[in-house]
C-alpha cells in the first residue's frame, strides 16, 4: 500500500545522505561561503529520463539565488539545467523589464536601436563613459540612436550620488534639457562638488547647481526648489529595483537593444556594439572618423 502511494506523489525529498552529498559538492564547486545558506527543494519528475529535477537555493540572507538541477535517479550525478526558451527573443525581454516611460531622451526618439545606460553621478567611470558617449559617439550615433540614463547610484560608496539622481529627477519633471545640462555639468565637474566640507555643503552645491540649470531653462523655480527639499527617493529605489532584476552589479551598466555592456568601454568596442544593434534592427552604420593614433612616448625630463 505504502509503494502504490508513493507512485502518485508529484514530489518527494531527496533522501538526507543524498542531500549531504549534494550540498557537499555545490559548496566546493561553486566556492560558496559557510554563512550562506544552501537548501533544496523536493524532487519532482523532469522531461529527461532517469532524472529527477530539483531547485537548489543559495541564501545569503540579503539576497537569494536559485538554481535547476537535475538528479540522477541512482543518485550519482548531479547536472545544472538552464533552460532557453528559443520563442523568445532574449534581448527584447530585457528591454521589457526597463520602464523608460516619461525619461528623458537624447538622439532620434523613434530609433530602432535603444540605449539605456544605468548611471551614478559620482562614479567616476560614470563620468568616463558619459563623456564617450555625447563628446564623440553622439555626433555619428545621435540620428540612430535613442540614449536613454537610469539612476543607479550606489548610495554606499557614493554619499551624494542619490541626492545629485533626485535634483535631476527634479529637473527632469519640467524640462528634459535641463536634465541633460545637469547631467552633463555633473559628470563634466565631479570635484566641484567632491570639494566641498561634509555632506550638507555638497547637497547644498547640488541644489544650487540645479537651480542653476532651472533658471537656465525658465522653469517653475518654486516648484523646482519643493521638489529639491522634498528629496522624495521613490523613482530611484523603483530604478535601482529594475537595475538589479536585469543584472546590474556596477556602474556604468548600458543596455543596446537589451545587449549588455559593463563598464566605460573605450571608443572602438562602444562603436562595435551600436554598429552590430544598427545592422540587426536594419539600419545603416555611420561613417566613423579615423581615431588619432597616440604620440610616441616622449622620454620625461628630470
């Protein structure tokens, strides 16, 4: 009686020797940390014969991760499953994760190729990859293209990058340019505001160059300057939740097309990735001008 019952059960643990053992190699294979938590879930039938899958979850108490695996029937091997679904472009579905609704833009607004670039104000790299993009590739790329930012900053090394992602949020509101003068003066002049004497004198330079920036446009200044005092974070913490569920970990993280590109990539490999969005979405590459090639090394005088 016992035996017939258990053929109709859907899911069944894997026996505890098994799950030592299981644990066991993950532990070693992947290098996991003791103080994560490594649990699995129930054995249930797979499409594969003679194996049984099982979901294996990593807990670092912050965050967790799971992962399909599948098992042997004896009990011997242990096989990581990642499944594609091939009726799916990839791509797309991650352009679909990112809400770039009300941002502003920069380029061709009805372009086939997309970027959406994760951004911090006071990543250093951020301010890099900001200058590749629009004081070069936005002169050949700007009529294909639509730039896109997202706000990213990682409040734990950057004290105002949050505060610098709400002043232009708050600009944003009213007038996309501003955004962009801001943006641009910010990424241009980072010491600026590094220079100034404890956290509330930064703030404080932050709003006064967004003040600036609103002036410059004729926008609503008290409304501006509530919206500065308010420093309402919503938009950002909803941003960094998109970020993180589409694999961002550092900044600057862009996404052409839902292609992902970590980093301040030099001229050349950026050129690569929009040149390949451009030839897939169907639409001509620009002509690119010849790179300066370095001045020969000078010996330094003493």
């Amino acid at each position: 009686m016992l035996l017939l019952s258990c053929l109709g059960c859907s899911a069944q643990s894997a026996p505890s020797e098994i799950s030592k053992r299981i644990e066991r190699h993950v532990r070693a294979y992947y290098n996991v940390p003791t103080n994560v938590n490594v649990t699995m879930s129930p054995l249930k039938p797979s499409e594969f014969p003679n194996y049984d899958s099982l979901t294996i979850t990593f807990d670092g108490g912050s965050k967790k991760q799971h992962y399909d695996f599948l098992l042997s029937k004896d009990g011997q091997t242990l096989i990581r499953m990642t499944r594609l679904d091939l009726s799916k472009d990839p791509y797309a579905e991650v352009m679909k994760k990112i809400d770039v609704n009300g941002r502003p833009i920069r380029g061709n607004k009805d372009a086939k190729v997309v970027a959406v670039n994760f951004d911090d104000f006071q990543c250093p790299f951020c301010s890099r990859m900001h200058q590749t993009l629009f004081s070069e590739l936005f002169k050949e790329y700007g009529d294909r293209v639509t730039f896109i930012y997202k706000d990213f900053p990682l409040a734990e090394i950057h004290p105002w990058a949050t505060h610098a992602a709400v002043n232009a949020n708050c600009l944003a509101a009213q007038n996309g340019d501003a955004y962009w003068d801001f943006a641009d003066y910010i990424h241009a002049n980072q010491r600026e505001v590094d220079s100034e004497k404890g956290r509330d004198n930064e703030f404080a330079a932050l709003d006064r160059i967004a003040l600036q920036q609103g002036k410059k446009h004729n926008l609503d200044v008290t409304k501006l300057q509530a919206c500065l005092k308010a420093q309402n974070q919503d938009a950002i913490k909803a941003s960094l939740k998109e970020g993180e569920a589409v694999g961002v970990e550092a900044t600057p993280t862009m996404f052409v097309n839902g292609q992902k590109v970590d980093g301040a990539l030099p001229l050349s490999e950026l050129r690569a990735v929009f040149d390949s969005a451009l030839e897939q979405a169907g639409v001509s590459v620009p002509h690119h001008p010849a790179e300066a090639s370095p001045a020969a090394a000078q010996p330094s005088g003493k």
